[in-house]
C-alpha cells in the first residue's frame, strides 16, 4: 500500500533565535473499555488527565460514541483526528447522516479556523501543518483525539 497523504500548503510560522522551552509532556494514561462500558466514566477520566490513549477492540464506539461522551464531560473543543483526509471525510459523513450526537464541523484546510468549543474532524497531516503555520499554541486547551494512530505512520 503506497502512501498517498500529502500536506497542505502552509507557511513555516518565524520562532524566536535561541533556545525554547518546549513543555514537558505529561506521561500519557491508558484506558481500556469494551462495548457495552461506561464511556462517560472513561471520558471524564480522558478530561481530566490531559495525555491518554484508549486501548479498545473495534466496534465499541472508540470513533463514534467515545468523542461524544467527551464533548459532555467539557465545554472546550475535541478534535478528532483521524489518519488521511478520505477517512475524516467519511467520519464526517457518518456522524451527520446517523449519528444522534451534535454535528460535527469537519476542516479540510489551513484557511478553516478552528471554532472555540464543538466537535471538529480533520486529519493528522492538516493539524500538524497548522501548527507549523500557526504554533503549538493554536490548539491550546483542546482535546485531540487521534483515531487509528496505527495508520498514521
């Protein structure tokens, strides 16, 4: 299987001369669940810890109903992330044709500004060529969920 991501055109944001001070990342928490859990629990737990990584067999809801159980547990933004452009599409998709939750804003490009608080879908090659455009700061706060991070390389 080729890779066929390619990154948005983006402009490389000026950082200062010298040393920076990147913060520490907090060593990451896992969670495990499986169909049929509490994933309100599981998703408190997911706001309060700030680095977390869900370990789930597939069909338990970790890209449906698992990113909705956060939006209840927060007032913020929840990024969900996902692989390549073709399947945050299509999660998109899902969410607004079946989903019961709030729909989502899906961004495909670096001139779409994030909102402050909701649910947003994209993929993991725009938010790392926004950062790159805009700083690690532009998501500051929110909640980024990357969904089969396997797939990401």
């Amino acid at each position: 299987m080729a890779l066929t991501q390619v990154f948005p055109d983006f402009k490389l944001k000026r950082i200062p001369e010298g040393i920076v001070e990147l913060p520490a990342v907090p060593q990451f928490t896992t969670f495990s669940f499986r169909k049929g859990g509490d994933l309100d629990f599981m998703a408190k737990r997911v706001c309060e810890s700030g680095n977390f990584i869900v370990d789930a067999a597939p069909g338990t809801g970790k890209s449906t109903d698992f990113p909705q159980a956060i939006l209840r547990h927060t007032d913020g933004l929840v990024v969900h992330v996902m692989p390549f452009p073709q399947l945050a599409a299509h999660l998109a998709d899902w969410h607004k044709t079946r989903s019961r939750y709030q729909n989502p804003v899906y961004i495909d490009s670096l001139e779409e500004e994030f909102p402050k608080s909701g649910y947003v879908i994209t993929y993991a090659a725009l938010v790392v060529a926004k950062w790159m455009q805009f700083g690690l700061d532009s998501l500051a706060g929110a909640i980024l969920l990357q969904d089969e991070s396997h797939e990401s390389g």
